[in-house]
C-alpha cells in the first residue's frame, strides 16, 4: 500500500513540474508576442508619419502653402503636369486609422500631432515622439 501512494506523490509531483514548465514556455512566448508586436507598430509608425510628411510636403510643393489639418490630404487627388506632356495623378494619402473625429491616430491608438504653420507632423505616443 505505501507503494501505491508513493507512485500517486511521485506522479502529482511531476503533473506540478510539467505544469510549472508549461506556464513558463507560455509566459516566455507571451513575453516575445508583446516585443514583436510594439516591434511591428514602431515600424508601422515610421512608415505611416514618412507617408504623412510626403504628403504634407507634396501638398506644400503644389499649393504653396500647408494644409489646414492632415485629414484633408486622405483620398484628395493631385495632377501634376511633367514633361513631354505627361500628367502624373494620384492621392496624398490613403485611408489610415482614424478615430470618430475623423483624427487620424497612430498604431499605437494616439493622435498625430500636426501644426499647421511649419508643416511638421509627430506622433503623440510617448518613445515615438522624436521620430
């Protein structure tokens, strides 16, 4: 009979380790999700404010002057008249998220900061803000 329960001790004991191994495996694999993913939003975060800039830019080269909010540059066309007669035509900016205001908001769900008299855009988020 002692057998018995110590067979029992010995296979709770290792039920108890092979859980403990199994919450620490998920935990690191949560760990490494969350790096990846702020990983993923940082990048997505450079490219959106490069492409918001450009636009900004782009509207500044033919209007000669910056545009009220950068919300109006999203789906606003363009044509510029290049040489040999060719027309070049496109948007400033595609659709990017956006909250009910209209406002649009980086990855990480803040608004991007735009003033409109330099032309400079930033994000709110506070590590992204010197980007």
């Amino acid at each position: 009979m002692a057998r018995g329960s110590n067979e029992k001790a010995r296979s709770l004991v290792e039920l108890i380790i092979t859980w403990i191994a199994i919450f620490i495996i998920i935990g690191f694999l949560i760990t490494r999700a969350s790096i990846l993913l702020t990983s993923a939003k940082k990048a997505i975060l450079t490219n959106e404010l490069s492409n918001i800039r450009l636009a900004v830019s782009l509207y500044h080269i033919l209007h000669k002057t910056y545009p009220d909010n950068i919300e109006m540059l999203i789906d606003k066309t363009y044509k510029i008249h290049a040489r040999k007669g060719r027309v070049l035509k496109g948007t400033f900016l595609n659709r990017l998220k956006h909250d009910k205001q209209g406002r649009l908001k980086d990855p990480f769900g803040n608004i991007y900061l735009y003033n409109p008299q330099t032309g400079m855009v930033k994000s709110q988020t506070d590590s992204y803000k010197d980007l």
